[in-house]
C-alpha cells in the first residue's frame, strides 16, 4: 500500500510540475504577438524615440526567447510559426 501511494503520488506530482510548465509558452508567445503587433502599429510611433522604444522591446524579447529555447527545437518551431499568425488589429 505504501508503494503504491508513493507511485501514485510521484504520477500527481509530475502531472502538476508538467502542466504549470506547459503555459509557459503559450504566455511567451501571447507577449511575443502582442510586441509584434505594437512594433508594427504606427500609431505607437509617433516619434522616433518612440518607435525606436518599441523596437527595441520588441527585439530584445526576441532574444530572450532564443536563449530561453534555445536546446528546445520544437518551442522554437511553435514560437516560429505561431507569430507567423499573430492576429494584429
């Protein structure tokens, strides 16, 4: 009876762990269309300054995606091809 709790307790455990860690991405590339879209509306560059901010964020978070995935091939490709379909309004 023992062993099985612990089994069964080891199976909930990594079922949590796995599925806190899988919104992770979602959010990443959410925040990552929503950059996109503000460096690409040109209302949020009045200026250059301004638009010079908005890039910068924009590349900046980019970069920190490709460390942050950088040994995960398929993030990587989701990342890739989701902001393909960023619904920018």
């Amino acid at each position: 009876m023992k062993k099985l709790m612990t089994i069964l307790g080891a199976f909930l455990f990594a079922s949590v762990v796995l599925t806190s860690c899988g919104g992770e991405l979602e959010s990443d590339l959410k925040k990552f269309c929503e950059l996109q879209c503000d460096s690409q509306n040109p209302e949020l560059k009045k200026t250059i300054e301004e638009g010079k901010a908005v890039g910068k964020k924009f590349h900046d978070f980019r970069s920190e995606m490709e460390t942050k995935y950088a040994d995960d091939q398929d993030a990587r490709m989701e990342l890739n091809n989701d902001s393909l379909n960023c619904d920018c309004k």
